[in-house]
C-alpha cells in the first residue's frame, strides 16, 4: 500500500471515530487557494500600467519639460 492511500485509510478511520468529515478543510482550502489565485491574476494584470500611461502622456506632448 503507497503512503498516500495509507494516509488516506488513517484519515477515514479517524473520522468514523470522531464523526467529523475531514474533507471539509479541505475544500476550504481549495476555495481559499482559488480566490487567491484570482486575486494574483488580476493584479499580474494590471503590471506595466504607469509605464503604458507615461509613454502616452510623452506621445502627445504632456510630458516632461524641454527647456
């Protein structure tokens, strides 16, 4: 038997005694895992953003000064 079908054995006889269902922080986790994901997307998204809006200020002639 592998370590993790051991493993997973020990966890369902620890909740048949105990009657809780381990699986619950499990799914948690995940949930916790997803949004957290989510959240890095967007803010990977948003890199670059100050860099994008000076060259377009410095294209149209809004940007610094050329004395």
């Amino acid at each position: 038997m592998s370590l993790i079908n051991s493993t997973l054995v020990a966890v369902a006889a620890a909740a048949e005694e105990s009657g809780h269902n381990p699986v619950i922080p499990f799914i948690a986790a995940g949930i916790a895992f997803a949004v957290f994901l989510m959240l890095g997307i967007v803010a990977w998204s948003y890199r670059d953003v100050a860099n994008r809006s000076t060259r377009g200020r410095d294209a149209a002639g809004h940007g610094h000064d050329s004395h």
